[in-house]
C-alpha cells in the first residue's frame, strides 16, 4: 500500500480523448512537472497535447515512448522545447513524426530503432532544427542528426554537414550505401552502428572514425579511409562479421581498441605513422600474418589474440622500440609458428606473465645478432638466433650447371625464404625460394639455393627473409 502511494505522488496519471476520433476514447500520459515521462496508449496516431491538467507540456522525457511499439506516428507541439535521449528508442510501427516549432534541444538517438520510420517533418518556424528529404539536421544543416530507419537504399550525405552526430543511422536497417563528403570532420560515435550498409564512400577530409562508428554492420566486406583520417576509435569496425579488407592510411596515429574486433580480415596492413595498437584491437580476426612498424611503441592487451590464421608476426625495433607487450597480445594463435624480434627482447605484462604467447604451442621466437637480454625460452617459448648469412666466398657461390646459386648457413634449422628483384632503385621484391637450413646438403645450418631462371635477366638482386 506504501508502494502505491509513493508512485502517484510523483507521477499523475490522467487521460485525454484523442481529437479528431468518431469514437474517441482514452489513453494515458505519465506527467510530471511539465514534463511527459511515459505512455501506455493504445495503437495508433499520438497528439501530445499542449496542456496537461492545467500545465503546459515543455519536454518530453528520457525513453518516454521507449518500445512503445503500437504508435504509428506522432506530433510534436509547439511548446514543447526539449526531446529527451532515447525518447522514441524502439517504437517500431512508428512511420512519421512532426516536430513543432518550439524544439530546441534533443538527447542522443531520440528516434534509434525506429525501423519503420520514413518521414520526419520540422515547423518551419524552428529555429534549431530543419528536415530535408525527411532526414533531421540542425537549422543550418552543418550536422547530421537523425536518419529515418525505414527509407531503403542509399544515401549521400549533402556538402554542407561538417558533422555526423552520435547514432545518428544507428539501426538503419535498410540504409544499403552511404557517401560521406569530404566537408566532414568527424564521424561520430555509434553513427553508423548496426546499419544495413554494404558499401561506404569516404572522402577526403574526414580525420576521425568515432567509437563503434560502424560497429556490427554484417554487410560491409571492404573499406578504403582517406588519407585524411588520424585516428580510428574504440569499437570503430567491431562485429563486422563480413569486413576482410581495409585500407589503414598513412596519417592514422592510433587504432583504438577492439577496432577491428570480430572481422575476418585476412591481412592489414599498419602504416609507419601508427604508435599505439589499442587492447584487443583485432581480436579474432582472420590475418594469416602481420608487420608491425617501428613507430608502434605499445601493443595492447589481447590485441591480436584469437587469430588462428596469424602464422607468423614481426615485432620492430627503433629509437622507441616496443619495450612490454600487453597481457595475452597474441594469445591463442595457434598456428603461430615464427615471432620475429627486432630488437631487444621485451618485458611481457608483469600482471599476466607468461600468457603474451599463451597456447601458441608451434611457436619459436626469433631474435637477432646484437641484440640483448634472450635467452633460452622467452615468454614460455622456444627461442632461435636469427642469424642466416649468404656465403659469397665460397666456391659454391655463382654460376654452377648453368645455375646461379649460394650457400646460406646460420642456426640450424631457420627456414629462409630469398627474394630477388632486378632494381634496387624501384625494387619489387618477389620470392623464388625457400630453404630450411640442414636439408640439402646435410650440414648443420646450412643450405644450397639455385636461380634456374637467372639467365632471363640482365640483372637480378637477392635478399633474405623470414616466411
């Protein structure tokens, strides 16, 4: 009985007659202090009055019609000053909405996954707000605020936006294709999530991917960023189950965690002016290998861990080398079979060690001449010098049997893949070879490789390399 007491003190339940309606009946408001807190109407068009019990009705609360699927449309009077966040989420039969004139402010994704929504209409005498072609901008048209989730196909965002607001096509089950102008600065967080999108055009001049701007688009399988975009945020391509290419610009400093989370990206490639792979950033993906630049000075916990198409991995050195890896970075890789150290050998996360390589059980860690602080096994695993050398004083150097060729030797058991080129000005470098030291001609650490092909050339240069 307390319970119940509680609740009408601070909610006043009434019910108006719907105008217009031969058989008008009733349904009630939540109201509170002018404000419309919540609906428990039937189906059906919804005009929220002006007045309520002698008040006038100025805001329309945070998810007052949250779910409140069995609305078709509804108007928005002129007194009414500000739509709260998620006010409409989920009304999924609404197909059209007014807005009045008096609208002045609004909460993120005041209509999100409102998937029959397809006409959205502005007084003409708001100051704030406009529709165009039933898509919700500010007054000036500068930013992008709602797309209606029940118009099909594809969509060119005007030159005038500069801004793509938060959840602004989020949901937008049917929105196929989208063009981004090159007027845009920034795409918001959630901007696209959870769209039908199948394709993406981004022009030149976007510099920043918001959080999960296109998280969990299922239809997306490639995407090109201009080299205008910096940064690509937390979640920005998570969940895009079908993504297996991207283009990562060079310009791009940081890619957020789990960005590319849950694609099956097959290879990617980091551009030299990346310093920070985030946590989990491509977390169960599907990449067969990956290089990481020296500019990268951190590498995030579980930033590729769950890859069990990643084979083999190269981690750089420079001025500010990798110096710790992030707890369970490559973690169940498991069919990670080279670790390729550049540098010194790292500090693994002092909360998690040994787990940076936990369940790569066919790994072997490679390290180099010079470098410092190997030893036997590093981080649970194996390690090998990587120390293979052509021997170009020998006599099996050159020209034998009508085939160019040369002794490589190192530790035992390194398999080598040489490349050759026939410019070092433009050098495209393509692989005519792979040896595993002490298979050919039994010495410990030691192979023959012959060019039976050297001949086609008037020149043709040479060099080694991990698989």
């Amino acid at each position: 009985m307390k319970i119940k007491i509680l609740v009408l003190a601070l909610l006043t339940l009434i019910t108006l007659p719907i105008a217009g309606l031969a058989d008008p009946f009733y349904y009630p408001y939540y109201f509170s202090f002018g404000t419309i807190t919540g609906y428990a109407g039937p189906a059906g068009y919804v005009n929220i009055p002006t007045t309520i019990n002698n008040m006038t009705v100025t805001s329309i609360g945070n998810s007052a019609f949250f779910d409140c699927t069995q609305i078709s449309s509804v108007t928005i009077p002129n007194t009414v000053t500000n739509i709260g966040e998620g006010a409409f989420y989920g009304c999924t039969s609404m197909n059209g909405v007014t807005i009045g004139s008096g609208v002045a402010s609004m909460g993120e994704e005041p209509f999100e996954d409102c998937t029959s929504l397809f006409l959205i209409t502005v007084d003409a005498a708001n100051t704030n707000y406009s529709a165009v072609a039933n898509v919700l901008f500010n007054k000036s048209q500068t930013t992008l605020v709602e797309y209606p989730g029940g118009i099909s196909g594809s969509y060119t965002i005007p030159n005038s936006v500069t801004n793509i607001g938060s959840q602004a096509f989020g949901y937008c089950l049917r929105l196929t294709g989208v063009t981004i102008p090159g007027s845009v600065a920034s795409i918001g967080d959630y901007a696209f999530e959870s769209t039908g999108l199948t394709s993406v055009t981004i022009f030149n001049g976007v510099a920043n991917i918001g959080q999960a701007a296109f998280g969990f688009c299922h239809g997306l399988t490639s995407v090109v960023l201009p080299t205008s975009v910096t940064s690509i945020g937390n979640f920005a391509f998570d969940g895009c189950t079908n993504l297996t290419s991207v283009t990562v610009p060079n310009g791009v400093t940081s890619i957020g965690a789990q960005a590319f989370a849950y694609c099956p990206l097959t290879s990617v490639v980091i551009p030299t002016s990346v310093t920070v792979i985030g946590q989990t950033a491509f977390f169960n993906c599907g990449l067969t290998n990956v290089t990481i630049p020296n500019t990268v000075i951190s590498i995030g916990y579980e930033a590729f861990e769950n890859c069990p198409n990643l084979t083999s991995v190269t981690i750089p050195q420079s001025a500010t080398s990798v110096t710790s890896l992030g707890g369970y970075a490559f973690s169940g890789c498991t069919n990670l079979t080279g670790i390729y150290f550049k540098g010194n050998a790292p500090i693994p996360d002092p909360f998690n060690d040994p787990t940076v390589f936990s369940g790569d059980i066919k790994a072997t860690v490679y390290y180099l001449p010079g470098t410092t602080g190997w030893g036997q096994v590093f981080d649970g695993l194996p390690t090998k010098l990587w120390n293979p050398q052509v021997q170009t004083k020998s006599a099996t150097f050159g020209v034998r049997t009508n085939q160019f060729g040369f002794t490589i030797t190192g530790t035992s058991n390194l398999v080598i893949v040489v490349e050759t080129c026939t410019s070092l000005a433009n050098p495209a470098w393509t692989p005519v070879g792979t040896n595993t030291l002490n298979t050919f001609i039994g010495t410990n650490g030691t192979s023959y490789f012959s060019d039976q092909h050297w001949a086609n050339y008037p020149g043709r240069f040479y060099r080694l390399r991990s698989p």
